[in-house]
C-alpha cells in the first residue's frame, strides 16, 4: 500500500477512546493539522479490534445499568 503524504501520524486505543469517534476539540484540532499538513491518519488493526471491544464492553455495562435503573424505577 501506498502512502502519499509527508508524514503520518497513527493514534494508540487510549488515545482513541479518550476522543471518542474523533469527535472531541481537541480531534478536530488533529484532524484539521493532518488536512492542512497533507499528513495521513492510520489505524492499525490491533486499534481497530481493541476500539471495537471496548465499545462493545461499555454497551454491555451500559446496558446493564439500564436495567438495573429500570427495575428500581419500575419497583417505585
């Protein structure tokens, strides 16, 4: 595979939850200095897959919290 950029920048799974999506200031802020720089943002596949599980932990922990706040409301 082919790069054309001048540099790349590649983000580790902390990094990435702590922006989730990207969608944070301070992604935007990357994101327009990769644009601007003509720079190129990887994701490794181990970032992917880490990414991936963690998102679906936090649904499962979220979904039982869910429930859970659920069944006390119901009990009300």
């Amino acid at each position: 595979m082919e790069i054309y950029a001048d540099a790349v920048v590649i983000l580790d799974t902390n990094q990435w939850d702590r922006m989730p999506m990207l969608r944070h200031g301070l992604a935007a802020s990357l994101l327009f200095a990769l644009r601007r720089n003509n720079l190129t943002l990887l994701l490794p596949d181990i970032v992917r897959h880490e990414v991936q599980l963690h998102l679906v932990e936090n649904t499962k922990l979220r979904t039982r919290r869910s429930v859970k706040g659920s069944a006390k409301f119901a009990k009300s």
